[in-house]
C-alpha cells in the first residue's frame, strides 16, 4: 500500500484555508490512471441498490426507480448522486458496447481501465429503463412526468416540488405543473439531468445501429433464428426507451428555463420589481439581473449552460427537434444569448477585480466556472488571449495544497443556506477548458502550451485528492471515495464528489498522455495536419482532418486517385484503416485505434510514382501528424551507435499515439541478409535489420500508430521484415494507368471552361 493511501483524512487533507497553514506535497507523479481506476471504484460501492439511508448518501434524497411496476423489485437511487455516477461511467467508457460486466470475477475491463471489485453493477439499459419508466404513483394520472418526479424528489428542489423530503415522506402523487416557482438551485439536477440523458441516449443509440448492422449480415454470419428474434426485441425495447426519453424533453426544457426567468431569482415576494419583470414576469432575466441576484453565481448558472448543450446534443442525436415556433424553442434561444453575455461580463468583472490587491468581491473559483461558461456558449472563445489569461490567473490562485479558496455562494434563505463549489469541481472546469480530443489527434503546439499550464494545478488537485482518499467509510467499510472539501466530514464519502474524481482523473490521465505524446514528437521534425497548417499559415483550412470531420472516407477518395485500377492500393488503405478508425471516431472514443492487419505497410514502387504524396495524404486525411525518418536519424551519433539510437527513436515511437510513422529510403536498415550487396561488401548498415525485427513487432502490437517502410526496391528488403505481424500489408505504387491518368486530368480542369 502507498505510503499516501491513508484511512482518514488527516491534516494534510485539509486546505489551507481551514487549517490555517500552508501545505505542499513533496511526491512526484501520480498514476492518474490507476486513481481513476480507484476512483470508477469507490463510485460503484456507493452508487448501488443495497444502499440505505444513513449512509454516505445522506445528503441526497432518495427515490424509487421502478421499471416493472413492482415495489419489491425497485431499486433505489439518489437523483443528482446518480447523475453524476452516469457521467462518470460514461466518460471513462465503462458502459461501451463491448465492455461487460464480469459477474463471477467482480470485474468491469475496457481496452485502457480495470475496474476491480465491482460488487453489484447496472447496465446502461437498467438505469435509462429506470430513469424514464417512473409514474406518479398508483392514481396513474401522469403518465409522462418521469422528469417532474426526477427534479421534485431531488433535494435542491423546493419544499413545495420536492416528493421526498429528509424525514423520508413519501411521493406526493400532484405533481405541480409548468410555470410553477421554481429555483435556482435545481439546476444542479435539471443540468446534470441533461448530461446523464445524453450519455444514455448516445449509448443506446450505437447499440440499436450495431444489433440492426447484425441483422442486416444475418445470412453472411449465419445468425439463428433465436437470435434474430432475440436481436429484434432489443431493438425494439431500446426504440421504445428513447421514445419515453424524448417525452419528457418538453418538461426537462421548462425547467431549464425557469430556473433563470425572474420570478425563480427574485429574493422574496417582498422584493421590489424591475421595470423588466414589471413588464415580463415570467420572461427569461437578462445578464444584468442574473449578476445582481443574490440566488445566483456562476457555479448555478455553469449547470444551466451544461444543460443547454446537452439538450442540442441530445436532439440532433435523436435527429429530431421541437417545433421552432414553439414557446420554449423561443425561450431557449433566448437563453443561449443571456448566457453567452452573462459569462462574457463574468469573465471582464473578475478579471479587472483581480487586479486589485486583496479585493473581497473577487474569487478563482468563479473565475473559472466563468470561464468554463463562456467556452461552452462560445468555443471560439479558446482562441482568444484573454482565455489564456483566464486560465493562468485560475492556476496561479490555486492554494498550495491543491485546492482552492471558497467561492462566490448563492444563498437560498435567511438560514444561509448556500451550494457547495468544491475544488474537485474547479479542478473540472479547468481541466474540460484546457483539454480537447483533438490534442490527443493533432499536433497543435499553441494549444498544447496552454495545457501545459493548466496541467500544473490539475496535478497539484490530483496529488490533494490522493492524500484525501478515504478507504472505509464510518458507515460501511466495503465503500470508499470523497467528501466535498468544503465540509470535511470525517470517514465519510460522497457519490456525487467520488464522481467527479473518477472524471477528474480520467481527464487528468488524457491530459498526461497529451503531455507526453508532445515531448515525444518535439525531438522530431513533424508534419502538421493539413488543416493546421492553412489555419494559422493565414489561409482558409479546405479540409478539416481527423477530428472536426469524422466523413474520412469521402474526403480519401475526393484527394487521392486510385493509381492502378486493378490493385487499387488507395482502396486497401480505406478498408484497411480509414473505415475502421471512422467508425471508431464516430462512437466517440478518445483512442483511435488501427485494426490488427491494417497497422503497417510496405509501399514500393519506382522513383517519381507519388509514394511519399500518398503518406503525406493520408496524414492530412486522418488529421495526425507525420513523423518521417530517413536513414540520417539513426547514424546521427555513427554507424557504432546505430544500435543504442535506434531504441531511443522505437522508444519514442511507442509512447505516440495518433501518428504517421514514414521510413523513408531506409532499404539500408531493412536489407536482405545473406546475400551480397552487389559489390561484393556488406554495407554496415544492413547489419541493424536483425535489432530491427522485435523493435518493429512491439510497434506493430502496440497498434498507437500506423506506419509505412517506402522502397523503390521491394527485393531487397529481408523477408523476415515482410512477413505478416511486422509489416501487414505489400502496396504496389506505380506510375499512373490510363484510368488514373484521366481522372488527374479531368480533376486538374475541371474548373476551366
């Protein structure tokens, strides 16, 4: 066990700001993965049918998810608990298609986590069956209100919505309707409501495509009759989830509005009105009145935006849309626009209070919610210096110990009750504002930087979040996980914290292989993406690659000509490769991954035929970099030391993820052994090919890159180098056939007249 995995959080848990000291970790790296990991299984301990009231939980109100209509067999969940444990799980792709939950072996394996001990799990399908099967009680009289019971049995919600209070009342069967006083603080469900639905939705949808691409191949698999059948009813009961799913859209949309309409952020009726709510009380508030009120701070007003982003995820996923004349599309446009200018002036207003030494009205924590807003409702927003700015004046308020001060509270009553902005959630908004995938895919040295820096406080968090693990809980030693720094309960764990940190590691893991995959390519001379290059060389990108475009097989035919109409090598590159890492794009993977025959390729052909061209192509397709190597990078230190260069470079090569490899006029390294070299002498070089042969093995098992060996001369490369598993695939690139030669000519002119 490391010498950090303690039991209780001692003083070293704590920030700065409550024990009134200032606290460093002097440990290096930490294994985000292997906390992620941790993290993915604290949450499945927490989040689980077998878990009671007094729990770890007890903060959140309980509710019942009944999908058959029988009591005895419900089971019980906590509504914004349970939201966040579905973002989690869904982000780390633990429900992916082909991921199952190993039972007997208490164990849940992707292609890159490990969850162990694993006690009880639910399918995707369970908790969406759950979700959107919920009435309101036996009466019957509200058959679609599935999202009203969610929000109303949710603690944020107020006294008169709420169906579950902390005593353990049960559901009220009047469920109040629409246009009813909502509260601010519901978007801390309705928001995360919105997310969990859109990971549900996504999933389903990719499992209906797959059991209907299934049946489509029936007679080629030689499926059985059963299992036709089988596949059939699945479909239709995933068909008949996302139609229960879409219907409560319409409500889940209402409540996303009211939260901000001014009669949901008036103080009290006692309030005096604005000449805006005089004139439109129910209308949506503008940026003005959503800063001055008192229920509201950029934390709330985050939710709000994750909810707006989501429901326009959700409905192109469904490929459908509400009716643009309907009052709530309206509403929700004019949402998106007070949003987008409430952030705008969030950013300004802390960023000039931030100049001011020790100013109370200023914090890190709301700076970066802003910020992270402001990405969200605008994410050209990233390009902008401000944003850096942003995002450097957040790091550099970090407190020593990998927390952060106590931001801005909205209060909601004369109590002082106000919402909980721990770090771990700053921790998420820095880190979804610094990160994207693309950064896993292209080579973006502008945006890399500025990972760089955000990459220091989120490993700082990481390190804070290790030493403040609790291993048992006082309740229940099978459960682990957080507590919110803000309170410090003692032996206590939180789902929806233990969420965040099983999100937080994960991205704080994509992050690091960013990091490195950077430091690996900067000791080469690497070829940008097509689109990169045009977009910062001035010109207008024509091709997008890779990440914005997921059409990569239409755009390889639009650029590439098939150079020989009968072995077509363009063609097996497209089987090979572009189909199968577009499918994989197109389910939202962060790793992309080549198929185990189409991994590497030999491509020969004479002098001028366009084999490098070909290369450079396919890079540009595929938006990855490309990393060239000629016979210069590995006698670089003299033929002596061929041997100890070449496993720095193989060393480097497989720790790259996303790239084009090109061994380029590398027939020496390669050379046919046990034959003359024509001259009678065996040129040193040839003498590598045998140190050569393991090195390409494990890059070609690795399966991180595709790579290409170009020879004008294919019968001179050693056999042993040809052979399956090193290099996959021979590609025959000659000069152009006739066919080939009339397609260039038309494309050439197509344009003149």
């Amino acid at each position: 066990m490391p010498e950090y995995f303690v039991e209780t959080p001692g003083r070293a848990g704590l920030s700065a700001m409550q024990t009134g000291e200032t606290i460093t970790f002097e440990h290096g790296m930490i294994d985000a993965k292997e906390w992620c990991e941790k993290a993915l299984m604290a949450l499945s301990s927490l989040w689980r049918s077998e878990v009671k009231k007094h729990h770890a939980w007890r903060t959140s109100e309980s509710i019942q998810f009944n999908k058959n209509g029988d009591a005895k067999s419900s089971k019980e969940y906590f509504p914004t608990a349970t939201f966040h444990a579905i973002a989690a799980f869904g982000e780390c792709g633990i429900w992916d298609f082909n991921v199952p939950y190993k039972k007997e072996d208490q164990l849940i394996e992707t292609p890159d986590l490990r969850v162990p001990n694993v006690i009880n799990f639910s399918a995707y399908d369970e908790v969406l069956a759950a979700l959107v099967g919920q009435t309101a009680g036996r009466s019957g009289r509200s058959k679609n209100n599935w999202v009203k019971l969610v929000i109303g049995n949710s603690s944020h919600s107020p006294k008169n919505v709420a169906g579950k209070g902390t005593g353990g009342a049960k559901v009220r069967s009047s469920i109040p309707e629409s246009g009813s006083q909502y509260q601010p603080r519901q978007a801390l469900v309705i928001g995360r409501l919105f997310h969990a639905l859109r990971i549900l939705i996504a999933r389903t949808i990719r499992e209906i495509d797959e059991l209907k691409d299934s049946l489509a191949q029936a007679e080629k698999n030689k499926l059985k009759v059963e299992a036709r059948k089988k596949h059939e009813e699945k479909i239709k009961s995933l068909e008949l989830l996302l139609v229960k799913a879409r219907s409560g859209l319409p409500d889940a949309t209402d409540y996303l509005c009211g939260i901000v309409r001014r009669n949901s952020i008036r103080r009290s009726s006692r309030a005096g009105k604005t000449a805006s709510e005089q004139a439109n009380p129910d209308g949506i508030a503008t940026a003005a009145e959503l800063a001055d009120s008192p229920l509201i701070s950029p934390f709330i007003l985050l939710q709000v935006a994750t909810g707006v982003i989501e429901r326009d995820a959700i409905l192109k996923l469904l490929q459908a849309g509400m009716d643009k004349a309907d009052a709530l599309e309206a509403e929700i446009g004019e949402l998106r626009e007070v949003l987008a200018q409430y952030f705008i002036r969030e950013v300004d207003r802390l960023m000039s209070r931030r100049q001011i030494p020790l100013y109370p009205h200023y914090d890190a924590a709301s700076l970066a919610f802003s910020t992270h807003g402001r990405v969200l409702m605008d994410a050209a927003f990233r390009a902008e210096p401000l944003f850096r700015a942003c995002v450097q004046a957040v790091v550099a308020d970090q407190n020593p110990d990998g927390t952060w001060p106590v931001g801005r509270s909205a209060t909601f009553d004369d109590t002082g009750t106000s919402i909980q902005q721990p770090s771990v959630s700053v921790a998420l908004s820095l880190a979804e504002c610094v990160f994207s995938r693309k950064l896993l895919i292209r080579n973006q040295p502008d945006e890399i930087g500025l990972l760089k820096i955000g990459a220091e406080a989120l490993r700082r968090t990481g390190q804070y979040l290790v030493h403040s693990f609790n291993l048992k809980c006082g309740c229940d030693e099978t459960c682990s996980g957080w507590v919110s720094d803000r309170v410090r309960w003692p032996s206590v764990s939180e789902a929806w914290i233990t969420a965040m940190a099983a999100r937080f590691f994960h991205l704080l893991w994509l992050t690091d292989r960013a990091c490195t995959r950077d430091a690996r390519l900067s000791k080469y001379s690497v070829r940008v993406p097509k689109a990169y290059r045009q977009q910062h060389g001035g010109g207008q990108a024509t091709t997008s690659g890779g990440v914005a475009d997921s059409d990569i097989t239409n755009k390889w035919r639009r650029e590439v000509v098939e150079p020989d109409s009968a072995v077509k090598p363009a063609g097996e590159i497209e089987k090979s490769i572009l189909r199968p890492i577009q499918k994989q794009f197109k389910r939202g993977g962060y790793f992309l991954r080549p198929e185990k025959n189409g991994v590497s390729f030999i491509i020969y052909g004479p002098p001028g035929s366009g084999k490098t061209y070909f290369v450079e192509t396919f890079a540009d397709i595929l938006g990855w970099p490309l990393v060239t190597l000629n016979p210069g990078h590995f006698i670089r230190e003299g033929l002596e030391f061929i041997e100890a260069v070449s496993s720095k470079i193989f060393e480097d090569l497989m720790h790259l993820e996303h790239a084009v490899i090109f061994f380029d006029e590398c027939d020496e390294l390669f050379r046919m052994r046990g034959g003359d070299s024509g001259n009678g002498a065996r040129n040193i070089l040839s003498f590598a090919t045998a140190s050569m042969l393991p090195k390409l093995q494990n890059l070609h098992d690795a399966r991180q890159v595709v790579f290409f060996l170009g020879t004008n001369y294919l019968a001179n490369v050693d056999d042993a180098i040809r052979r399956s598993g090193r290099f996959d695939k021979l590609l025959l690139f000659d000069r152009p056939d006739v066919t080939a030669r009339k397609q260039i000519i038309e494309d050439t002119y197509k344009n003149e007249k």
